[in-house]
C-alpha cells in the first residue's frame, strides 16, 4: 500500500468516525425529543392513536439514522481491515460506489429501516412510552 493510499485511507477513517459519533449524538437527540414529545401530549391529553403515531414516527426517524450509522460502520470496518492487514483495498474515499454496489432494492431499504428500528437500544424507549401511552389512556375513549 502507498503512503498516498494510507493517507487517504486514515483520512476517510477519520471523516467516517466523526460523523458516525455525530449520527450517535442525533439519535439521543431523537430519544430526547421522543420523551419530551411524550409528555407534551400526556399533558394535553391526546388521544392514544396521536401518542403512538408521534412515536412510532420518531421511532422510524431514528432507525432510518442508524441504517446510515450502519453503512458508514460498515465501510470503516472495511477501513480498518486494510489498514490492519496492510492488502490492497483499492482507492479511499469510495463509500457511495459501494454502497451503490451493494444497494438493496426498495424492498431491501425498508428491511433494513425494519431491522434497524427492532434493534434493543433503538425499539426499548419507543415500546416503554408505548406502553406508557396506553396506560395514560385507558378507559378513556380511542378518538
């Protein structure tokens, strides 16, 4: 491997570990808003429906996130396997031509939002205020 290809390995390394820490931050920021969503409409009483589309809104919002957290996770493994095995890895700066490569139909995209979002870190908050939605509501009508 050439210094120029190491440099420009190192370089995407560092450009991917930043904005997979910042994708990071987002989804506490999305956990955060969920909350902060939950008791805005416990507060004002709405309706069990509204609580748990709100949710399961954020809920998707923040697996769509972690699907570009996994992708950019991906190509840093990828990365670090070069960098540790000093192979041949090709050019740096090629995560779009591969994700393009590997891109998954639209079917595909929504398996992998779906797998994201029943993920443990990223479901539990949304299941617990879920849970906590109906409690709110219960004996009160659905509309």
């Amino acid at each position: 491997m050439t210094i120029s290809a190491l440099s420009g390995l190192e370089q995407e390394w560092r450009v991917l570990q930043t904005n997979i820490e910042a994708l990071e931050r987002n989804c506490l920021w999305i956990k955060l808003s969920a909350f902060t969503l939950f008791v805005v409409t416990a507060m004002f009483s709405f309706t069990v429906w509204m609580m748990l589309g709100l949710l399961a809104t954020l809920c998707l919002q923040e697996a769509i996130v972690r699907t570009s957290q996994a992708r950019l996770t991906k190509r840093i493994l990828r990365i670090e396997s070069c960098l540790q095995s000093a192979e041949s890895c090709g050019t740096a700066f090629q995560l779009h031509t591969e994700w393009l490569n590997d891109r998954p139909g639209v079917s595909g995209l929504f398996a992998e939002y779906l797998t994201q979002a029943l993920r443990p870190t990223v479901a539990f908050p949304y299941v617990v205020l879920m849970v906590f939605s109906f409690a709110l509501t219960w004996g009160q009508p659905p509309y």
